[in-house]
C-alpha cells in the first residue's frame, strides 16, 4: 500500500464526506435561514437553556474567535442573544430566543431526511455513529 496516495488517506475521506454531508443539510436549512455551523449551535441550544460561549465552543470544538462572529449573526438574525453573565461579568452567556425555540418545529424534519440521503438501514447509521463516536473521543483524548 502506498501511504502517499490521496485515496490512502482517512483524513481525506473524513473531510470528503463531511463536504458531501454538509451540502445535503443545505437545501432543508434554506428553509430555515440558517447556515450548517449555525444549526449546529441551534442544536446545542435546543439541549440546553443558556451556555456561556465558552461551554458552547467546547461542545462544538469550535474556538471563541469562529464563534463570535457566528454568534453575532445569529444574533441579528433575532435567533439568539448573548449577555454578560450575573455571576462572572468576563462571561458571555448565549442563549435562544422565542424565535430560535419555535424553529426547532421547522428543523424536527432534517435528522430524518439526513438518514434517508445515507440509504443505511437502523442497524447501520446506529454502528457507523458509534464508531465515529469512537474516533471523536480517542482523537479527543490526545
């Protein structure tokens, strides 16, 4: 095996699908207005009432230098707001507004139409989560 071949190389494959995935998210959150990275906070916001940006950042091994200007669209966009914390005022607390709660009906569609784009069967998508779970968290580790 030549190891200097691009088709030898996980981390291509890795981003090559990431690439594939994210354009087929584009056309179910046009509808909504929202970008990939901006769903992705939307997720996390579903989950949890108020973050600060650095718990967020964490979650979505983002740093606060890419966050905060996908922040402050989201923001204009009346989706979410950010305030200093009440208890550490160096602390920026995020959290959605009524606006960003409701669009969580209009989104209940997108994990569905995802696992249909993939063709897997239940078992499938289960192993293949799984095993990316898997590699998350031993990359995570180093």
């Amino acid at each position: 095996m030549n190891k200097f071949l691009l088709e030898n190389q996980i981390c291509f494959k890795m981003h090559a699908i990431s690439r594939l995935l994210t354009s087929h998210y584009r056309p179910l959150l046009d509808k909504l207005d929202i970008t990939y990275p901006q769903y992705l906070v939307m997720l996390v916001l579903w989950e949890e009432e108020a973050l600060s940006v650095k718990e967020l950042g964490e979650q979505l091994y983002l740093d606060s230098g890419t966050l905060t200007p996908l922040l402050k669209r989201m923001e204009s966009k009346g989706i979410l707001e950010r305030k200093r914390s009440e208890v550490d005022e160096r602390s920026l607390i995020v959290r959605l507004t009524d606006s960003g709660m409701n669009m969580k009906v209009e989104a209940e569609c997108i994990p569905d139409e995802i696992v249909k784009s993939l063709d897997m069967n239940k078992e499938e998508y289960d192993f293949l989560k799984s095993r990316l779970n898997e590699i998350l968290n031993k990359l995570n580790q180093k």
